[in-house]
C-alpha cells in the first residue's frame, strides 16, 4: 500500500476500554481510512492489547507496538519509529477525537507545513468537577499561551500534529521527562530552532480522565516535578528563566476569578477552590523536584 498521509500515534498503558473508545472514534474520522494510519504504544502494560486493537484491523490500518514502561514520550517515539505519514498526529487513550479531527489538522498542515499545530480539547466529562477544573486549567493555559492562534507557544501532547521531518529534526519527545511536561519541553525546542506554533480550534478531542480530589492533586503535584525539570532544561541550554516561565501563575486576577464569569453558585465556588489547589498541588512538586531530583 502506498503510505498514509497522516500517522497517528496513541501510547497507552493499562487503558483497555479508554483505548477501545479512541479507536472507534478513529475508526468514524471523516478522513479517508486509506489515507492514515494509526500506531498503538503499549507502554508496558502486562495485559496485552490484541483482544482491544484486532477488531478495529477491518476499519482503520493499525499497527500495534510494545515497550518496557518508559513513559507517553519514549513511546510517542517508539511509535514515530514505525510510522510512515509524511505528517504525525498525536492524541492519548483517555481523548475521543471529535469526526472531523484529523480533516483538521491535515488541512492545518497543508496550510503550515513547517508548524507544530495544535487543537482544542473539550471535558468529555462536565458534570465532574476535578475533571471539569482539570480542563478549565487547560483552558486558561492555553488563553494565556496562545492567544495569538498563529504564533502560539504551548500545545498539550493530546491534540498535537507536526510534520515527520519537523519531529525527527527537533530529535522528538525528550524521554527524560516521564511524568510530566515532556510537551512543553518540545513545544520549548521547537520555538527556540525559530519554528511558528499555529492553534488549531477547529481540531476537537474530548478529553475523558476522571478524578477525585486526590488524583487531582496527585496529577498538578506530578505536573510541579516536571515543571521543575523543565526549568532546569532551560537554564542549561540558555533559555528564559523561571520568572519569564512563572507569568500564568502570578497573573492570579486572570485566572483565580474566571470561574464566576463562567458559573454560578457552589460551582463557582468549587473551582475557585480547586484552582486554589491546583496552585498549591504544582508548587509543591515542583519544590519537590528541585530539591530532591536535580539529575
């Protein structure tokens, strides 16, 4: 067969009805089915995945890998190994690709074909709190990051595409970075190699990842250490310092009031105090990382 034009790459570790999902919302992609591919990362998960991936071989071309747990970056890059787009996708097992997701970044690639694009996610879960706020933080990121779509400076690795050539030039995800940020620190590489970042709004997941308030404070204090390796990263190739990088967190009034332009009553209330916690939960990993992980 002639290769795809886009190859998407999903790792996954112990997912199987999260991954089960993506697959069928890949599978109804009002994309061309000849015209992708898809490549499943087992990241080291014990159960295997044929039983998840062999029914979907009918409607998608699917590939399924596996490696010794190394985390989503080593295993986006194990999977670029074997994928044969001229442009790669990115998204992850808890995210459901709204049909015409892929029509969405192809078309954005088409456009920019040296821009690292990226789309908009949506919570696949907004009756949730910790997961609604979870998405409410991306939102604010992003509003902050991104403001100006065509020269935008931070995509989640859920929603992202990018030329072949641009990933293996830029030397792909840093593996280093195994809990957390290890998209900032491309979206970072790529910027400072002098490369535009185009937000994509029209290329729509929705993101599925409930948590209680424990998960919630366990993922921002996770967030914290890779925050902290990311800033080390940057002070050793000469980039902008923390200051520079902590303008999200010290613009409060922006962030801290949102939730009553958007809710009212308990709601609003609940998520201020959750983004409350989110800033407590990211600083003290991120504490933690720098006192205790400065490998």
């Amino acid at each position: 067969m002639p290769p795809p034009d886009v190859s998407v790459i999903i790792t996954t570790y112990r997912r199987l009805q999260q991954l089960a999902r993506v697959l069928k919302m890949l599978a109804q992609q009002d994309y061309p089915k000849d015209r992708f591919e898809v490549i499943v990362v087992n990241d080291g998960g014990a159960q295997p995945l044929d039983t998840v991936v062999t029914p979907f071989e009918r409607d998608l071309q699917i590939r399924l890998i596996f490696q010794e747990n190394a985390g989503p970056g080593a295993g986006r890059n194990a999977g670029f190994q074997h994928a044969r787009g001229a442009v790669i996708a990115f998204t992850d097992d808890d995210c459901e690709p709204a049909p015409g997701w892929l029509t969405a970044l192809k078309r954005g690639a088409d456009s920019h074909p040296d821009s690292l694009l990226g789309g908009r996610t949506v919570s696949g879960l907004p009756r949730e709190l910790c997961s609604t706020a979870q998405q409410l933080i991306q939102d604010i990121v992003y509003d902050f990051y991104n403001a100006d779509a065509g020269n935008a400076r931070f995509f989640a690795s859920n929603n992202m595409a990018l030329s072949a050539a641009g990933f293996r030039s830029i030397g792909g995800f840093d593996a280093r970075f195994r809990i957390a940020s290890e998209d900032r620190d491309l979206c970072e590489r790529w910027q400072r190699a002098g490369r535009h970042m185009v937000y994509v709004p029209s290329a729509v997941i929705h993101h599925f990842h409930r948590l209680n308030l424990a998960g919630f404070v366990r993922q921002y204090f996770r967030y914290g250490r890779g925050a902290a390796r990311f800033h080390r990263e940057n002070l050793r190739r000469g980039s902008t310092g923390l200051w520079d990088n902590s303008g999200l967190h010290r613009n409060w009034r922006a962030w801290l009031f949102r939730p009553w332009r958007e809710e009212s009553g308990f709601r609003a209330m609940a998520f201020m105090a959750l983004l409350l916690v989110w800033q407590a939960a990211n600083l003290a990993g991120f504490l933690y990382g720098r006192l205790f992980e400065n490998e």
